[in-house]
C-alpha cells in the first residue's frame, strides 16, 4: 500500500468523521470511524504502519477537538501497534479480525480515556460512558467496521499463494 493511499485514507476519514458522521447518530452516540480505521490498517498493513497512522489520525483529532491534548494519539498509537502485532499470526482474510478488533479497541480506548481524564482531573463517571456511551459505539462500530474492512481491505491487497499444477 503506498504512503498516497494511506493518506488519502485518513484526510477522507477525517473530513468524513467532522462533517457527515455526527448526522447518523444513535441515541446520541455517534461511532468512531477514526478508530476503525486505524484498527484495519493495523490489520491489513502491520503494527508500524498500524502505529504511524493511529498517531496521525489521532494527533488530527486532538488538534482539532480534544482539550487534553495527547490521550487520543497515544491510544490510537498503541492500538495500532497491538493490533498490528497480529499481521502474520491470524488469517486477515476473515471477517471475524476486525469485528473482534473493533469491539476491543472501542471498550480499550474508552477504558484508557478514562482513566486518562480521571488522572487529569475530570469528573467522569465510568459506569454512565459504560452504559450510555460504550454498549451503543461497540455494535456501531463493529456493524461498521464490517463495512469498511470489505472497501479498504480492496485497497490493501495482499498477493496469496496459490499452489497449482503446470
């Protein structure tokens, strides 16, 4: 996959998740395409592309959006990193991948963000981002990254070996 795609990619999801996305809201819950994202590159490219594009996606959130400036480029990082750690050891062929992925990368990154703001002094509760916020972006994202894995997943194919007879 070339560096052009990747960044296409992500300016695309990014102009995508601040502008059209927060219209398709459920129960005040809008999903989180940025994570997506960075969950299937790591899938389909490794965990130092995964890691690169997970730091850029998020420093792009935060510059734009965050007031703690950080929380979002680290977990996005390592979950690009963590992710991408599983290239050559689970098929990326199966669907399952990223449905799996998303769900623990949506209730790890609002575990991390948590405690991140908590350790800065902000009054959240864990048990109403659990119940309101968590349960809802889960299936949203997952219901979407099958979605994004199927397009994106054209863009970084891989060649398999194919064993046949002459």
């Amino acid at each position: 996959m070339s560096i052009l795609a990747l960044v296409l990619i992500i300016i695309i999801n990014f102009i995508l998740q601040t502008t059209i996305v927060p219209y398709f809201s459920i129960l005040d819950v809008v999903p989180n395409t940025s994570l997506i994202v960075v969950v299937i590159i790591a899938i389909l490219n490794g965990k130092r592309v995964g890691a690169v594009c997970g730091l850029i996606i998020g420093l792009l959130q935060d510059i734009m959006f965050a007031m703690p400036l950080g929380i979002n480029p680290f977990i996005y990082f390592f979950a690009g990193y963590l992710i991408g750690m599983t290239e050559n050891k689970l098929s990326r062929e199966s669907v399952l991948l990223p449905i799996f992925m998303t769900i623990l990368s949506t209730i790890g990154y609002h575990l991390l963000y948590y405690l991140f703001t908590f350790f800065l002094g902000y009054e959240i509760s864990i048990v109403d981002i659990m119940k309101d916020i968590v349960l809802v972006e889960t299936i949203y994202n997952t219901l979407l990254s099958i979605l994004l894995f199927k397009l994106l997943s054209r863009f970084f194919h891989t060649p398999s070996i194919r064993f046949s007879k002459k």
